[in-house]
C-alpha cells in the first residue's frame, strides 16, 4: 500500500468497531462470553476452559455397524478393508450438523473431507496402487449416524436406521440448469443425469427443512491424466487441474481426464441430503454454481426467498449469493425440498474506503452482463459450470479465500472469514494487507435488512495478527487482538443462538517467526457487539479445529479435531502411546451443566 494509505488503515485498524459501529450495547449483549480464556498450547490433546471437560464421540475408523471392524493399526489393505472403509466413521473430520430426533436422540451429519496417506498406510503413501485407492474412496466423504444421550454424554448408536456412509461411489442425482449438460456427460452416464460419489467435502449447511449441505472443495486434486501432454482448457486451469493428482486416483480411469475429460465437470457442487432418510439419493444442486465450496449459509429473505451465501476457497477467489425462484413454506417443510433447483446466482463486487463501504451483487445469467456467446458462454448451464470465469468477467472483487460465512442468529448480518493469501500482491479495500498471512473477518448488511436486495454495506470485523512481532503496522490486527488472544487463519465460522460467534482456525502451527505465540490451531469465541474475543479450546499437534454442533440445549458442543499428526508430526492423539493420530469429534460440556459459553 502507498505509504499515506496504510497509515490511514493502520490507524482504523486501532478499532474493532468499523463501518456499522454496532451500539448502545445491553448487559446481556456485554456478558456472552462467561468463561475463563486458556493460554495458547502446543500439547497433543485438546483443552478447554475451567469448568469444562471434553471427551471423544467418534473417531476415525470407528464402527458405525456392528458388522464393521475398528481401526486397524496393522494397517492392512485388501478387499476386506477396502469394503470395510464404507461402514466406519470416515477420515479428516469437517463440516457436520445435528438433525433432533427427540430430546436425547439427534443424527449427525459430518464431511469426512480428504484422506492423509502418510498417516493411513504403512508406507506413508509412497507406493499407491489401484486397491489403495479404492481405500481411500471409501474412506472419504459424508458420515450420518445417530447418537444418543446417556450418563456419561453422547454415544453412537450400532446400526441404527439412520447410518449410511456417503463416497466417492454413491449415486447421486444431478439438477438444476447443469442437468443433462453436454459438459456433464460421460462414458457411463451419456445422459449427464447421474453422477457417482461425492470428494473433497469441507463445510457444509443446513436447510430449514431438515436437509444437510455438503459441498465438494478441491476435486481437483484428486483427477490426473494418463496423457502428459494433455491440453487443459481455461476453465479446467483455473480450477487447478494438472496430469498428476495428489492421491494417485488416475489409477481409476474415472479420475483419469485423458479417459474421462468431463468428469471434473461433475464435482464441485453443493450436494443435497436427508439425514432422515438412508435411503434418499443425494442431489448435486448446480443452480448454486461449480466452484471450491468451503460452506452455505441459508437465511430466508423478507420475500420469502430462500438465500445461500457461499465462498470459493482460493486466493484471489469471489464471494457468491444464490436467490430461490420459489418462496419458503414454513408450515409444509416437504414443499421446501425443491427450492434448490432453480434461482439467480449472484457475485459480489465491493468498493469503499480503507476498510469499509459497499458493495453489490451482480447477477450471473445468461445473456447478462457480458455473459453470452460472445465471451463463451452458450447457455445458463455454461456460466454455472464454469463460475469462476463468469466471475470474473462481470469484474467480482478477489477475495483473501473467501471460507466459511455465519449469519447472526437475528439474521441481519453475515460474516465471513478470509482465511489468509500469501500470494496476494497489491491491498485492497476488503484484503488491506499484502501477502496476508494472518487472514481477517468480513462482515456485510444487506440493504433494507433484506437479502434478496442487490445493495449491501460491509466492514472488516476484525484483523488477525500477531502484536507482539508487529506492534507498529496492520500485521498487528485490531485493537481486539491481543498477545492474549492472538491466532492466524480463522476458518470456521458459526453463531450460537444466543449470538456468541464461534472462531476456528487452520492456520500455522509452527509456532515461530511469524506465527510465534499462537501456539497449535484453536477455537476463540467473539463477542460481535463488544468485539470481545476470548481463547476457548486448542487442539492437539498439527491439527485443524474444524466443524462445529450443538446439542438442541447447547449443554454439548460437538468440535471436529482434524489430521492430527499431519506430515508425520508427533501427534498420537486420540488414543496416545504409539498409535495412529485420528481425526476425531469431541464433545464438550459444562461440569455444572450449564449452557455452553456462558
């Protein structure tokens, strides 16, 4: 940045409080967070506050039938452990969401998102072959399983009705505009109407009709080409498609673009699930558009229009919102289920001052703002397929990796994190900082209170950084970070009923240079009134703090621990001794049995 605007940003930055100034404040709205801040660790366990304890629900590996066989730490891989990876707990725990049942029985919805080869095989992954492979399909995904209260917290309920694993090989259906698509059709599926599994799940939604969302990430990692000279398209280079896949899934000719050139195009969306309903197909809704889905955020407009907030993970990627055509039926939930199928997309563009202003929706169809044959696009279908090049031409404003976004429980605001962007060359007035390796939180006000309107205004809720190495310029954060509460990379994202906004990080964990004092990735706990920010859980060596629930009380809070011991790091955790880190769900309570937070 010039040197004048920096000091003008750097100067905002002092506060927390930006654009909205949210204010006069009330007692309650002053007392959310009513627990004791933990100091920063780099222990292989997970902690929590005074007054709190936490134990593990589910692991990898961990059977949800009883015809299924626990984690093997032989390690083991044949066919047997090849068909046993579908009836167990998947790997990398993310995105998850609870489905009530009654009040001590509830269904969880996790994304079990990517498998870590080095952790998984005997070999760390250096030998991959066609079986493996397999393995690692089954092993990825979604997980719906029941739990249920007792004595001693949540339990997972053997073969209940609702259990179901979702892979990389289950059939789902495909609508929306995309269905049917020429760029949808395969070898195996000529009409472009059924698509095999679902890969790469990071976060996910819910609807307010009982259905869970779960959206496809990085597909690109997991397609390679048997040619090496294979010529890549624009669109297939900006989703990051190369000859060689990080997971060796080639091997399978599915994956392989040389054989299968527009199976790519089939991965990418947000998929539609009844937890309910073991049975159901899963949907890959394409009106909501093909991207790097980190999460979906669903609020209901003053209409009665159904609305998505969704962000593209990637540097210098966009800000995305999705309108229903048809209206929400609050008395007949069944009506709902098809309020996916057809709507706008929108991208966001933002203007302003240092580090607020406004912005707008501009609306992605065909015919639309530049987007027709002359720039490429032939159909509605070809603008969702390919977003990101739609994107950019109606000139949305790249974002510092646009990941999970919350709406306030009043639904009024919505936040979202921008995880960090070490590529980022030059600031902007919603990514102030250059190779921002710290990450920040947006957050933005439709106009009139509605979200089915095109205008909105935005500020920066807050500025991660580290204070105690950059006490003099925009890398040390807000005024509301602190040596005390200090993090890098907020990731996910979620509010509680009561409006305590919950904060969880991917970041660094090497504890050094930058990133001295954040100790491993945690969870904080923010008061977005106030801005008050408190450290409340860190997790074990080398994990992600990932995917967040409550119980319907919110006396249990249900937390992802993901990869722990990734790259080989020292991490043994849950289990300690020399076994195999997992990912695992914890869930923690209250000792006086209180409501979590308070």
């Amino acid at each position: 940045m010039q040197r004048r605007s920096f000091l003008k940003a750097s100067s905002l930055a002092l506060s927390y409080v930006g654009f909205f100034g949210l204010s006069p404040l009330n007692a309650k709205e002053q007392n959310l967070l009513g627990f004791k801040a933990i100091p920063i660790s780099t222990e292989d366990s997970v902690i929590v506050p005074e007054g709190y304890e936490v134990k593990p629900l589910i692991s990898f590996g961990d059977p949800l039938f009883s015809n299924a066989t626990p984690f093997d730490e032989s390690k083991t891989i044949n066919q047997n452990s090849v068909l046993n990876a579908a009836k167990v707990f998947g790997d990398n725990t993310d995105g998850m969401s609870l489905f009530p049942i009654d009040e001590n029985r509830a269904i969880l919805a996790v994304n079990n998102e990517y498998i870590n080869p080095e952790l998984i095989f005997n070999d760390n992954g250096k030998n991959i072959d066609s079986q493996k492979v397999a393995y690692e399909q089954n092993a990825m995904g979604v997980s719906v399983f029941e739990i249920k209260r007792d004595g001693d917290g949540f339990k997972v309920v053997l073969d209940s009705p609702y259990n179901r694993r979702i892979t990389a090989h289950t059939p789902m259906q495909i609508s929306g505009p995309a269905k049917g698509h020429k760029s949808m059709q395969t070898q195996a599926d000529k009409k472009g109407e059924l698509a095999l599994g679902t890969i790469n799940n990071c976060a996910n939604g819910q609807t307010p009709w009982g259905t869970y969302l779960t959206c496809e990430e990085n597909f690109d990692s997991y397609f390679g080409s048997s040619n090496p000279n294979y010529n890549f398209n624009p669109s297939e280079k900006r989703y990051g498609l190369s000859t060689k896949s990080n997971y060796g899934w080639e091997l399978d000719p599915r994956f392989d673009i040389a054989k299968n050139p527009n199976e790519p195009n089939r991965f990418g969306w947000v998929v539609e699930i009844d937890p309910y309903d073991a049975n159901s197909t899963p949907i890959k809704r394409t009106a909501l558009g093909r991207f790097k889905h980190e999460n979906v955020e669903i609020v209901i407009s003053k209409e009665g229009n159904v609305v998505a907030y969704m962000g593209d993970d990637e540097a210098n990627e966009f800000l995305y919102k999705f309108v229903s055509k048809g209206k929400f039926d609050k008395n007949n939930p069944r009506n709902n289920r098809n309020l996916l199928e057809e709507g706008t997309l929108y991208v966001a563009k933002l203007q302003g001052n240092d580090l607020s202003g406004s912005g707008k929706w501009i609306e992605l169809s065909y015919g639309k703002n530049g987007l027709d044959s002359k720039n490429g696009f032939h159909s509605q279908a070809d603008i969702l397929i390919n977003a990101r090049l739609a994107g950019s031409i109606v000139g949305a404003t790249p974002m510092d990796r646009p990941e999970w976004i919350a709406a306030d429980p009043k639904g009024e605001f919505i936040y979202a994190t921008l995880t960090n962007n070490k590529k980022r060359e030059e600031s902007s007035v919603a990514n102030p900082r250059e190779k921002n390796v710290y990450g920040h939180i947006i957050r933005w006000n439709p106009s009139k209170n509605n979200h089915s309107n095109a205008d909105f205004k935005w500020d920066i809720f807050l500025l991660a950084g580290n204070p105690a190495q950059y006490p003099n310029d925009l890398r040390k954060g807000t005024s509301n970070i602190t040596k005390d509460n200090m993090f890098n990379s907020p990731d996910g994202l979620k509010f509680d009923k009561f409006g305590r906004l919950w904060i969880q990080t991917d970041g660094s964990y090497s504890n050094k240079g930058d990133y001295e004092g954040m100790g491993n990735n945690q969870m904080l706990c923010a008061n977005p009134v106030t801005g008050e920010i408190k450290r409340f859980l860190t997790g074990p060596i080398a994990s992600e703090v990932t995917g967040l629930a409550f119980s319907p009380d919110y006396k249990t809070m249900f937390v992802g621990i993901q990869h722990p011991g990734e790259r080989l790091a020292p991490s043994h955790y849950p289990n300690g001794g020399n076994s195999t880190p997992r990912s695992t769900i914890v869930q923690i309570t209250k000792k006086d049995g209180g409501i979590i937070g308070s």
